[in-house]
C-alpha cells in the first residue's frame, strides 16, 4: 500500500513523500524490504535524512480503570542521508530493515489478528521534520509459532483475541516494551481447570520461548487476588522439538504441567531442547486459525493516525 502526503511543515511546493513496501508479509527476525519515492517540490530542497520508524497500537492500563491504547515506536531506521532533492525531481531510496525477533505477528494463515502495527516515514528538510502517513505492516508467525498455535488447535483450544500490552514479562529475556497476549479457550479436557489460556511468544535468534499462563477466577489455584495463578514458559529450538515427540506431544505437555502443577502466581518451569529436529510441516487452517473468523478483529488501520502523538510513544 502506498501513502503520499503533502509535507505539511513545509507548505505549499514542499516535497511529496511515497513509502512503498515490497508485497508480502514479513516474518519476525526477518527482512523488511521497500522503497521511499521522494518527488521534489517548486523550488530545492537540502533532505537532511530519511528514516523509517516501525510503530505499533498498544494496549496500556491495568486492566481495570487505567485502560487506553497508544503508538509504540520499537524501531527505527536511517535509511537515506543528506543530499540535495531539486525542483521537481524524482528520486528513489531502497531499503532493508531487519525486524525485531519479539515483532509480533499480525496475521495467521493471512486471516487478521487484531494486531495493529506500521511504518512511519520521517523526512528532515533543512531543519523541519515532517512525520508522514503509516504504511501498515503485515507480519506472519515463524513456522515454529504456526506449529505451536496448529497443535493448540489440534487439542480443542480455541482463538478468542489477540492484543499488544504494554510492560514486560518478569523472568523472561523480552526485549521490546510490550508483548504479544494471545487469549485462547480452554479445550473441553481442561475446562474445568482454566477459563483462559494466554499464550505469548518471546523469539530469539537460535529459539523461541514460549510463555503460558492460565486464568481460573475462584478456582483451586487462586492466588487470593482473582485472577491469574499460573504462568510457566518453555523453550523450544525454531527447528521444533527433538527425538520422538512431535509438536502435539510437547505443546500437551506444556498445557498438563501449567495447570496440574503450578499453583501459585509466578512460578516458571523452563524446558531447553537441542536443536536437530525438522521443523513441522503445517497444513491447512484448522483449529487455532479457524476460530479467527467468527472472532471480531480490528483491520483498524484507518484509525492508526487517531490520537497518534508523540505523546503516546515509547
């Protein structure tokens, strides 16, 4: 998609500015790659730079009275240097970014999440800056996440949203200033034991950690405070799990050692897996992917720019 706007700071005859990003989805870890057009104005301009912010709608608050959503920059980028853009002349920049391993996915098998992400084109002219419009980001899961989510659907659990919060998960190497909350439903095996499953994965380069946490209110696990009394996290190779077990076998054993044994608030259980193993061969969009039709997502990026300060960003 490409967004042209007339550099406000500028006026009138100001150069114009078109971010095109190559057509795709990208992957988290991986290659963000596109051109900015730049097409001069009525008269010369010196372009100090040209950069691009990757920014993402985040959910902030305590989840009660102090709820409310801001732009989150978790990127940015120099791609083009000082030079001298001439009336009316026409000038392409092309760029490839790396993206965040923690850059949270947007889509599953090209259904939306509700996640909310973009990049922002920043160009400096002769002491003014102008932020322009946001090119959204599309960004799909890493096959080991695609794995994960497969086999959680393959177990019963359903998808039932999917948002950005803002803050860090204790005990974990997240990097980013917020992280990705998947919420599922319980399959009918563990319904009784959980009302939610929350799911959130924390890549790295060589692995992928993945945090679980359960949410039984008045259940037998209750910490005393209502609300979540479980979270424990593993971490499993990109390349999948090793020796006999296939990812169903491993993402069970996660969900049985969650809700079985860990009772109180905070306790973690990390589980390493040498790598060696292919990776999973995904097909079809069933379980997790197939409950994202009847769940209401935000498509959202019209209302990116709404209240879009610099204010709200981190």
């Amino acid at each position: 998609m490409v967004f042209k706007r007339l550099l406000g700071s500028l006026g009138v005859g100001g150069p114009t500015v078109d971010t095109v990003l190559d057509p795709g989805a990208a992957r988290p870890g991986g290659t963000l790659s596109g051109r900015v057009r730049l097409a001069g104005g009525t008269s010369d301009h010196d372009v100090e730079h040209v950069a691009l912010e990757l920014v993402a709608r985040v959910e902030t608050g305590n989840g009660e009275h102090g709820d409310g959503e801001g732009v989150v920059a978790f990127g940015r980028h120099t791609v083009g240097g000082a030079f001298r853009l001439a009336a009316g002349e026409e000038t392409s920049i092309p760029f490839a970014l790396t993206l965040p391993w923690e850059t949270p996915a947007t889509e599953l098998y090209g259904r939306p999440l509700g996640i909310v992400l973009g990049v922002r084109t920043e160009l400096a002219v002769a002491g003014a800056r102008d932020r322009g419009d946001l090119d959204p980001l599309t960004v799909a899961p890493l096959p080991a996440q695609e794995a994960v989510l497969e086999a959680l659907g393959g177990l019963g659990f359903g998808f039932r949203s999917a948002d950005l919060q803002y803050g860090r998960i204790g005990g974990t190497g997240q990097r980013l200033p917020f992280h990705q909350e998947i919420e599922l439903t319980p399959s009918p095996r563990y319904a009784h034991q959980a009302d939610e499953i929350e799911l959130t994965f924390l890549a790295v380069p060589g692995a992928l950690e993945v945090v679980l946490e359960v949410d039984k209110r008045g259940g037998p696990f209750t910490d005393g405070r209502g609300g979540h009394d479980a979270l424990s996290r593993f971490t499993v190779p990109h390349e999948g799990p090793v020796g006999p077990h296939d990812w169903s076998a491993l993402v069970d054993g996660w969900i049985q050692e969650l809700v079985e044994h860990r009772a109180s608030y905070g306790s973690h259980a990390v589980y390493g897996h040498e790598s060696g193993a292919g990776a999973a061969v995904l097909a079809g969009a069933a379980g997790i992917a197939g409950g994202i039709v009847a769940a209401e997502v935000v498509d959202g990026v019209g209302d990116f720019s709404e209240g879009d300060s610099d204010d709200g960003e981190g």
